[in-house]
C-alpha cells in the first residue's frame, strides 16, 4: 500500500517527477533491480536528499538539529512511558558513596525541596530513615526557622515573642531581605525575641541572618556561653557558626535583649558533624507551594547550597499546581529556573523530579499533565525522573489502604513506598 496518493499525473509531470532506478542511480543508494522511485527534494547538482520507493520514504539521512530533536521527544516519549529513569546523572552521588563505602570520612548529601511532601516529616523522615541504614546517619542538616512541628529525628523546634515571619509559599513574592533555603525567614524589633532548637545532636551549627541594623545573642545550651552579633546594615545574607561542641543532645538558641534597638532576621540553622561519616538528609521543603513561589526566591538558594553541598536533590511539586490556574509552560518554566538555581552553585549535583500521586484535591488541571511535564524536563534538562502516579492507585484507593493521612499527605506508610522505591531506583549503588 503506497503512502502518497494522487488522482493522476500529466505526461509533463510524470516525465518530470518519475524515475527509472537507471535515472537516480548516481542520486540515490542502490536498489534492486527494478525498482521504481519518485525523488521529492533534490538540490541543484541533482543530489536526490528524500524519495519514495514504492510508496516508503527514503532519505539520505537526518541533519544534526533535527536529529536532536528527535532524539529528545524519544527519550521523552520513553520517559513517559516508565515510571523512573535509570539513575545515570547522579554520579556526583555515587562517588559520595563510594567514599562511604571506602571507609573515609564522608557525607553523603542527600536536600529534599518542594512542597508540603518536601517539608512534612513522613516523607522527607522515611527517605532520611533509608540513607541512614545505608550509611550511618551524620547529622540532621537544616532545620526551618518556622519548622514548629515539621522536624525530623525528635527534633524540638520553638518561637517565643512577637516574630514577623516570611513564607514564599504565602507571600508570592520574593523577599524584601533575603530568606532561607526554604523560602521562609522570621524578623523582629522586639527585646524578648527567642528561638529554641532542641534535642539535637551536632557539634556544628551554622546560623543564618541578615545583616540589616539589628542585635541578637546566640548560644548552645553545654556551654552556657553566649556569644553577640551586632548587625552593620549591610542587608546582604550571612551566618556565624558554632564549633568544637561536645557530640551529645543539646539545645541551641537565638535571642534578642534590650540591647537590640533595629530589626533581627534569621533565616535557618544548619547543623552538622563535620567528623562523623554518614548520611545528611537536608528538609528544604515549604508547604502549600507551587512551582512559581519556589522560583520567585530562587536567587537566594545558591548561598545555601554552595555551603550545604548536596549530592542529590529531590524535587517534589504538582500536588497545589494543580489545583490552581497553573498552565504547564508556566509550570515547567519557573521548575526550570529552580533546577538551573541549584546546578549553578552545586556543580554535577544530581536533579531527581518526583511526580506525585493523586490526592483528593480538585484539580483545574489534571495532575498527570504535570506528571507528563516532568517527565519531558527529565530528558530536556538531564535530570532523573521518579512517577508516585504511576506507582500508587487513585487516592480513594491508596486512601483506602491506609496510605494518606487526609486529602493531600502520604501517611507514614503510605511514605514508606516512594522513600524505598528512591533508595532503591536511585540512591542504593549496591
């Protein structure tokens, strides 16, 4: 059966537009004998570039652009089709482990961001657990100036006095003042101010602020020392760091006192154990975001992930996108701008998109668009790609199962599946 067809030729045309194997055979490859082909494209030397025989298309070849794109839309199209990629873009991971894995001293690093399945524990705590059993756990990474109690390992997480807190998932907007790599940040004028970081075990910590014209004191509760920072106004993000503390469970706290006569801004802690090897889960999620809050402060994050250094970072987003008049090119737009924030301070540091599954909410656009979107960004921008959607039933019947806590968030059950699943797609080398 031919392709093309035509209700007839002219004798002009058929003279014109046919040709006998003998014609083309110094155009075209060689064929069987007899064959009968029509030249479509040919250039002016006579070179036949695209032709049919009987009725197949035939071609010289492809040039580099177009074989590019199709390149591209084929791994998609495979992407699609599968629910995870094949790991091979993580290999700044791997080595990480392969240290571990050699006895050295090493962290591997492992930075979870997105929405609220990137900031709630079940999750971010389940994959933590799966890294841990790996390799040992190091320390508890960062902990949100406005964690309450969305902190991981027992931590205890607390605000006392009149705070004004920026969240980009609520605002919108990027900061007047800089932010966390969460997008979240807490200010005062007050004298009374305090913030409260407990039962947790690090010998460093490193405390983020801005330098705008305020005065806090900070300490650790094993040395019952406190230590003063007085602000130059230069409104440009720093930290100090706390050193040299004993490897047990402690608290460390931020304060302003009477002396403090401007504004106080503190954006996040970090803490580590610089001499322990094993494994960093670092919780950077914010709840109730959508791709574009993550992106509105995404010039911020460098300074974080320069000094945090992950190896790998999980992006989960879709579940609010979703629900709300978000088009997929804004979508994969402003995800863009998030992945290319993280790889220009984190060379070779892996991108996972981890698509979500169904929830209960209502969505405006189905969610497998956004599904499909990571997918293609995957293949477009080499990250890896891991599909909950595909691997979960409907959220009735996971809901059923005991695998949501309400409408939108996994159960510490439910989270179990998507954290081994990780462990074993993309973070177990073994």
């Amino acid at each position: 059966m031919s392709i093309l067809d035509a209700p007839g030729l002219s004798k002009t045309q058929a003279d014109t537009f046919y040709a006998s194997k003998s014609a083309l055979s110094d155009k075209v490859p060689s064929t069987s004998t007899g064959d009968i082909m029509v030249p479509l494209a040919w250039d002016n030397a006579d070179n036949v570039a695209l032709w049919l025989q009987y009725g197949q298309l035939g071609a010289t070849g492809i040039a580099p652009p177009l074989a590019d794109i199709i390149s591209a839309f084929t791994i998609a199209a495979n992407n699609l089709a599968k629910t995870s990629s094949d790991g091979r873009t993580l290999f700044k991971y791997r080595a990480t482990a392969g240290k571990l894995r050699a006895s050295l001293l090493q962290q591997v690093k492992v930075l979870v961001t997105g929405d609220s399945w990137g900031e709630l524990p079940p999750l971010s705590q389940a994959i933590a657990d799966r890294l841990y059993a790996l390799f040992g756990k190091s320390a508890d990474g960062w902990v949100s100036v406005n964690a309450g109690t969305a902190t991981l390992n027992g931590i205890t997480a607390t605000l006392i006095g009149v705070w004004t807190q920026y969240d980009a998932s609520v605002a919108g907007i990027a900061p007047a003042h800089g932010c966390g790599i969460d997008g979240k940040s807490i200010s005062t004028t007050a004298t009374d101010g305090r913030y409260l970081v407990g039962n947790i075990t690090s010998t460093e910590v490193e405390i983020f602020y801005q330098d705008l014209n305020g005065y806090f004191e900070y300490k650790e509760s094993d040395s019952g020392t406190w230590k003063t920072v007085t602000c130059t106004n230069t409104d440009t993000t720093k930290s100090v760091k706390i050193t040299g503390m004993a490897n047990i469970a402690r608290t460390i706290e931020v304060r302003t006192t009477a002396a403090n006569t401007g504004t106080v801004q503190i954006h996040g802690l970090y803490f580590t154990r610089d001499s322990v090897s094993g494994a960093i889960l670092n919780k950077c999620g914010n709840a109730g975001s959508i791709a574009q809050n993550l992106a509105v402060f995404s010039s911020k994050i460098g300074y974080y992930a320069t000094k945090m250094d992950p190896d790998a970072v999980v992006i989960i987003l879709g579940t609010n996108d979703n629900r709300v008049a978000v088009t997929v090119a804004d979508f994969e737009r402003h995800l863009t701008t998030l992945i290319n924030a993280y790889r220009a301070a984190v060379p070779n540091v892996g991108i996972i998109l981890f698509a979500p599954a169904q929830t209960n909410g209502v969505a405006t656009v189905p969610l497998v668009n956004f599904r499909n979107s990571m997918a293609r960004l995957s293949a477009t921008l080499g990250c890896e790609f891991y599909s909950l959607y595909d691997e979960f039933g409907t959220w009735a019947q996971m809901s059923a199962l005991g695998a949501f806590d309400d409408d939108f968030h996994l159960s510490t059950s439910g989270s179990q599946t998507p954290a081994g699943r990780l462990g074993i797609k993309f973070f177990n080398d073994r």
